[in-house]
C-alpha cells in the first residue's frame, strides 16, 4: 500500500458528489412563441418549474468527468511507494538524569508506540539507543524494534543534570545526515542541535524531598545530624517522617511546608548507634524519600616530632588546632607516625625517613631581614596563596638538593620548598618561621593543612562518610604486585570487583543506601550514599511533547519512491477535460437534419 505524501489531496474527492449533484439537476425551460404546433413533436419535454432534482442523468461527460476527479486526487496526494533499499535510521538519546525516573516506564511505552508509526515508512530501520551523559552507554543497536523495547525496558538513569549536546553529536555522526536523531527527555527544549527532535512523556508533578544533610558535634560532645527538606512544587504540603534505628521505627512527625518551601529537622546520633534511616511519606518520586545516615569517622592523621622540638611546641600545637584529625605521638613507638615535624640543625643535619614538615632551627640570634622580590612559583600547594607580606631573617638554613622544588623565592633565597625522595613527602623551610612573620600570615596555615591532607589522602586506612549517589569515590589503598583488586559491596547486591588500574572510576551506587569498598580482607570505606540533587527533583517544568509526529511527511520524500508515471496521469485527465467539453458541447450543438429541415407555410 502506498504512503501519500499530501494528504491534504484528497479533499480534491469532494468534487465527485458535486459533479454527481450538478448532473442530478435539470435546467428551466424558456418559453417560446410559435405560430403553429406541428413543432412540438420535436421538442423533448422539460422541466418548467426550474432547478431541481429529477433523476440522474447518465452520460459520457459525467462519467469523464468523474474519472478525471480521481486522477486530479491521485496527482495531488503524491502517493509514494517503499524502496527495495530504502533504510531508515533512528538514533535514540535517553536523557540519563534521575528525574527521568518519574516518567521511565510512560516514556519508553509512547517511544516504543512513535517508531512503531513511522517504522513502515521504510523498508527496514535500525535503531541506536545511547544514554545523555559523556560517558553513556549504548542501551541497543539493531533493527529489531521489540528487543529495543526490552533494552529500554532495562533502562535506569541516574546522572546529575550535565549537557546532552556531545551524545547528540555522537548519535548524529552514528545515523548520517538523512537520519533520524531523537533525544527523549522531560523538559521541552527550544534548540536542539544537530537537527534533533524532542520527544516527553512528562507533566508537572508534586514532589517533596530530603536534600541535604551535615553533622556537627555540640558542646556536650554529641554527634548531631541535620537534614535539609524541600518541597517542590507550587502548592502547600505536609509529609511526614520518621527515624528507623536497626529496624526500630520512630514516632511519625508532621512537617508542613509552604510552596518551594524549605524546613529543616535535626536529632542526635543515638548513643552506641553508628547508622539510622530517615524516611519521608513516599510520592511518585521515591529517591530522595528516603535518606540512609552514617556516624563519619575520617583518617587519624598520627604525627610525631623529631629534635629539640620544645621551642617550638607553641607553633605545633597552632598547626594541630588548624588541621582537624591529628594525633600527637612518639617518634618511639612502634608503629611509624604518618607524617613528622622535624626540628632541622643546620650544625648537625639528620636523614629523615618519612613523610615530614621540616623547620629550621637558626642558630644565629638576629641576622638581617632578607630584602628582594618575593616570587611564588605556579604549583598546587600554592595556588592562590599570598606571600607578598613575608619577613624573613637570613640564616643558615638547610642544603639543596638538586631534585628539591622550590615553592618561595625572596630573591635568590629559597624560602620554602617541597622534596620527595624515595616515595616520601617533606616540606621544608629554609629560614627560621620563629623569627618571621611567617606563621602570621594565612597562607602560612592553608599550606600546612593542603600538605598534612595530602599526606592523609595517601594514607590506607578505614574511613566512613555520607556521600552523594553516583559520587566518585577517592580511596587510598595498597599497591605493589601482590595488591588485591577493589570490591564494592552494596547492600542487597553481589559483590562486584575492581581492578586496581580501573579505581579512579570508582563510584557511589546509583541508589540511596548503605555500601562498602574493601580490598582483600581489609575494609577501606564505607557510606551511606544519598540523593540531593534538588534540581532533579524539581518537576515543576515538566511538559510533553512529541517531536516524532511530524516528521512523517519528511521520511516519505526521504525513503519513498514517487509516482513514475505521473507525466502519463497528466496527459491523461487533460484528454478527460476535453472529452468532456466536448461530448457537453455536441449535445448543445442542433443536428444536421434539425438544420436544414423546411419552414413551415404561413396562412
């Protein structure tokens, strides 16, 4: 069966009851005067009441003229016929943000239906299905539209809101020019690149929901949790909550929140309890109902002091009360610190073995204050640090190295430089920080901290933390050649491996829920991973609408083959017309006989 390209052509088929009503009329008589009656006999007998129907009347120009309709119809719907090798390309990019969550099932239903309408306007179609984000899989590839359907079926997104133009430009580069590119999502857009059309299943939708939370320790020394809910709509609404510890469920509390509203709640970690659960009445958007809490634990960061270090005690204890997480130690004990603070005499210099913060001991009571230009070399432990107002004496300080990376120049002088031999980290100071103004000044304290954290990073040891879902994960953790593979353990799920060289894609699961990263027999994380993207769940501005419709005419000028003989048709219904004319003409025309018959005698 053909397709049509116009079918606006065939309103041209209203003409076949008209000529059929035209044909159905008679005429009105004129009259006549004769002055004799013998005449009468030759005239047929008409109508004298006017227009009106009668009876249908048959003849050659009504039939002419009725096939000459169909053939005006037939030219003007353009019919189109499926090419032996016509074949339609569609390429599908799912907007893989998690608010397409509240409308996946509705989406790929009516998705499924849309190419099921334009899927005969070919004589084959393949199909490409590929997520949004830069790094989204391809869900199908193939030309069975059923098992595209399953694939989709299959389909869960879960990003954050990101930029979906380079998938596009990927699914435009997979179909070609001539393709189809459809980018499934739930907002109307007004510019699709890459000529992409728009296709959405959803409508505004209420929606209320946890969206952040932080802990803190009060003065008593309690650990307590607050949690951030928003609601997310234009009208009022009330929810309510409840905390689950080990199973237990609380008592319900009511909340009430005004339009685009936000309110927070807060409670304490229960003594002895390490996790609880926070749950919200549940509506059509159930991730960010529910919201799993853990009691954090970072990394201790163990640090001993080498040297005559009693001098300088009151500038440790200010680097300890500026970075949070250190734990003084001995240099004696059995278990190596992390990291050092090194006294360093430039009369007797000692080797140092282990991450370490070396300030120099002078000697010299009072030299003179170094004068020069203070240049900050580009690197991370100093970006966007100001050293412009360091005083600094000139002493004895402490010898080179020719593979040491100076941070600070005053002059010629190195200030402050960074040495790592070894696989150890040593930052060190090449002049008296108590006899400058060194320790006064912010950046003195920001560079501490970004070194100690550096070293803290780099340290294997069990943390546990609340995280975002989808989160990247940055963990510390053995090496070497008999180093175990990652194993992330979600709750419910098998476990699933990592190899080693594959860590930094490490992430949170995709679901709000408790989880865990242990590399062989030694736990290094565990989270509780939590939705909060508050523009995700905002559906205020979801609308529909199907891009998909109106391409219809586009694929059958595309992929269909038109009429050949439509030069044939022309020639046809314009030897229709004058057939027409003509047969109407003769019946008007008097016969010869009627011509030259004689008048009749006067009396």
């Amino acid at each position: 069966m053909p397709a049509f390209a116009n079918p606006l052509g065939f309103l041209a088929l209203l003409g076949l009851p008209a000529i059929v009503a035209i044909h159905f009329l008679q005429q009105k008589s004129k009259l006549t005067n004769v002055s004799t009656l013998f005449l009468l006999e030759q005239i047929a007998r008409e109508d004298v009441t006017g227009h009106r129907f009668e009876r249908f009347r048959r003849s050659i120009p009504l039939w002419l003229q009725l096939l000459g309709i169909l053939l005006l119809t037939w030219l003007l719907v353009q019919p189109r016929w499926i090419g032996k090798d016509s074949v339609q390309r569609v390429a599908i990019v799912l907007d893989s943000t998690a608010s397409m969550n509240a409308f996946r099932e509705t989406t790929t239903a009516k998705l499924g239906q849309a190419l099921d309408d334009i899927a005969p306007l070919a004589a084959r179609s393949e199909y490409i299905a590929l997520e949004s984000h830069s790094t989204g899989d391809r869900l199908y590839s193939g030309s069975t539209i059923s098992t595209l359907r399953e694939s989709l079926a299959n389909w869960f997104p879960r990003e954050s809101a990101h930029d979906a133009t380079d998938a596009l430009r990927l699914a435009r580069s997979l179909v070609g020019p001539a393709g189809i590119v459809v980018y499934a999502t739930d907002h109307q857009r007004a510019d699709l690149p890459f000529s992409a059309k728009l296709f959405s299943a959803a409508s505004p939708m209420v929606n209320c929901g946890f969206t952040g939370v932080e802990t803190e320790t009060n003065e008593q020394g309690e650990l307590l949790w607050k949690v951030l809910v928003r609601n997310h709509s234009a009208v009022p609404q009330k929810r309510i909550w409840r905390l689950e510890v080990d199973g237990a469920v609380g008592a319900n509390n009511e909340i009430t929140l005004d339009a685009g509203d936000s309110e927070t709640i807060r409670g304490p970690f229960p003594e002895g309890v390490d996790q609880l659960v926070l749950q919200l009445s549940p509506d059509n958007f159930t991730i960010d109902d529910t919201l799993p809490l853990l009691r954090p634990k970072e990394k201790i960061l163990r640090v001993a002091s080498a040297g005559n270090a009693e001098e300088f005690e009151p500038l440790f204890e200010k680097i300890r009360h500026g970075v949070p997480g250190i734990e003084s130690v001995s240099a004696d004990e059995e278990t190596p610190p992390d990291a050092t603070f090194v006294i360093h005499d430039p009369l007797q210099p000692v080797e140092i073995g282990s991450h370490a913060c070396i300030f120099s001991a002078d000697p010299i009571d009072a030299g003179l204050y170094l004068d020069g230009e203070i240049v900050v070399e580009n690197h991370p432990l100093v970006e966007k640090l100001n050293w412009q107002g360091l005083l600094a004496r000139r002493s004895l300080g402490m010898a080179m190295r020719e593979t040491d990376e100076v941070l600070v120049w005053i002059g010629n002088e190195p200030m402050i430089f960074l040495r790592g031999e070894n696989g150890l980290r040593q930052l060190g100071f090449g002049f008296d920080v108590r006899k400058s103004n060194a320790t006064r000044l912010p950046a003195f304290i920001i560079l501490m901290q970004r070194f100690l954290e550096g070293i803290r990073e780099e340290k294997v040891m069990e943390t546990w933390a609340n995280v975002d879902v989808r989160q990247r994960l940055s963990l510390a953790y053995s090496t070497g050649e008999e180093a175990k593979p990652l194993s992330l353990r979600v709750d419910g799920q098998p476990p699933r491996e990592i190899p080693l060289e594959q860590s930094s894609f490490l992430r949170a699961p995709d679901m709000p829920g408790y989880f865990e990263v242990w590399q062989g027999k030694q736990r290094l994380f565990r989270g509780a991973a939590q939705f909060s993207d508050a523009r995700e769940a905002d559906f205020r501005e979801a609308s529909s609408f199907n891009g998909i419709q109106g391409i219809d005419s586009e694929l059958v000028e595309s992929q269909q083959e038109s009429d050949g003989l439509w030069r044939l048709w022309t020639l046809l219904l314009t030897a229709l017309l004058l057939g027409s004319w003509y047969y109407s003409d003769r019946k008007r025309r008097p016969k010869a006989s009627e011509l030259s018959a004689p008048s009749p005698a006067r009396n």
